[in-house]
C-alpha cells in the first residue's frame, strides 16, 4: 500500500516500506540530497528536517509515522520567511565552514526561530543541539540573534 507524503508543498503517493527512515526516502526515493546522513543514531542533527514545524531526526524517523504530515526539507526552506532569514544570517555570518552539517543546523534554527522568535541564549542553546564537528557555534549563535533581531 502507498504512503503518501507531503513534502516542501507537494503530495507524493510512494511504495516503501513503512518502517524505511524518512532520510532514505528523501534521499532516495525523491533526490532531495540536501538533507544529509551523519549517524543514523539521531544524535548528530545533520538529517533534521521541519515536520510540521517542528525539528525531526529523519535518520531514525520511520515514514510511516510522518504519513499525510508537511514535511520541509532544507531545499524549500528559503520559501518561508523565517528560513529565508535564516539563511541570509548564515551567509552574513559566514557560518559554513565545511558545510556538512549546515542544512540540519539551518532547519533547527528555522524551527527555534519560528516557536520562540526572541529566544534567549538558554533557548538557543537548548534548540541547537546538532553537532559541528568545524566548531562553528559561535558563528551559528551569532546568526540566530541577527534573525531575533531583525
């Protein structure tokens, strides 16, 4: 039986299985690559993607559970004001370094962002638990706040 799934604004009917981690379809079934694989455990943040908002490990997520839900993948995060945003404030803070964690960082600040508009640091902190292995969480700090402020 198909699943259908709603992702960056559009409705796919896919035949995987049920239990496939929602990372792999993105990937795999969709080519939407921007989305990364880090550990498979849901530690690292570098698959985060927006279900409704709200930031998802999509490595250890099984499809089956995000059926008929909006879905926003880091290729559709600039149609959203917020994320829009978010983006412009990673340019201007030059917070890639090697960029590989960067969608997930930038999904999870999006989501922050978007529930708490004026976070404070504890909220920053608490929100952006993805891992960077270039250390560039003070620059990733400094974006968020440029967006709290704007």
């Amino acid at each position: 039986m198909p699943l259908e799934l709603q992702i960056n604004g559009t409705t796919h009917q896919l035949d995987v299985e049920a239990d496939t981690p929602l990372l792999w379809v993105i990937r795999d079934e969709l080519g939407l690559t921007g989305t990364k694989y880090g550990c498979g455990l849901a530690q690292c943040g570098a698959c985060t993607v927006l279900v409704q908002g709200n930031p998802v490990r999509a490595c250890v997520t099984p499809v089956e559970s995000v059926a008929g839900l909006p879905i926003t993948t880091i290729e559709a995060i600039e149609q959203d004001d917020v994320g829009r945003k978010v983006v412009e404030a990673w340019v201007a803070h030059q917070v890639p370094q090697c960029g590989y964690c960067q969608s997930g960082q930038v999904m999870a600040a999006t989501a922050l962002l978007k529930q708490t508009p004026q976070p404070s640091e504890e909220d920053i902190a608490a929100a952006m638990t993805n891992l960077c292995r270039c250390g560039t969480y003070n620059a990733i700090a400094a974006a968020v706040r440029d967006v709290a402020k704007a």
